[in-house]
C-alpha cells in the first residue's frame, strides 16, 4: 500500500515540509488506520484561542513561515 503514498519534501523560503498526496480514496483508510495507531501525528506548534486578537497573530505566524508545526484555532 505504500506505493500508491507520495510523501514529497519541498523546500519554501528555507523552510522544510512534507506534502501527501493520495492516489485514491482507499489511502485515507490508510491514513486513518496510522492515526488511530499511533504511528503517525500531527506536529503542534501552537494552539490559539478564539478571539480576535489570537486569529490575528495565528494569521501572523503562518505568514512568517516560522512554525515548526501546526497552527491551530480553537474555540
């Protein structure tokens, strides 16, 4: 099942990332069963609070290309 996985490394102003495309559908089952695992997680960088102030420097943060991880909004 691999191979229908592209796990591409991209570089972007100095910046590493990872992008994954899906061949087909059956990859998300895949992609879930890593999840549910435990083998595979998301890298958090930073968690903000709903408030408009937060949305803002979220927005900020991602526009530095400084994070390390995932930007996250929550209520």
């Amino acid at each position: 099942m691999w191979e229908s996985l592209c796990l591409c490394a991209k570089r972007s102003r100095n910046k590493k990332f990872t992008v994954i495309a899906l061949k087909s559908n059956r990859d998300l089952a895949f992609l879930n069963e890593l999840f549910e695992s435990g083998d595979f997680k998301p890298l958090l960088d930073v968690a903000y609070n709903f408030t408009e102030y937060n949305v803002r420097q979220a927005f900020l943060r991602l526009s530095e290309a400084t994070n390390t991880g995932k930007i996250v909004i929550y209520k």
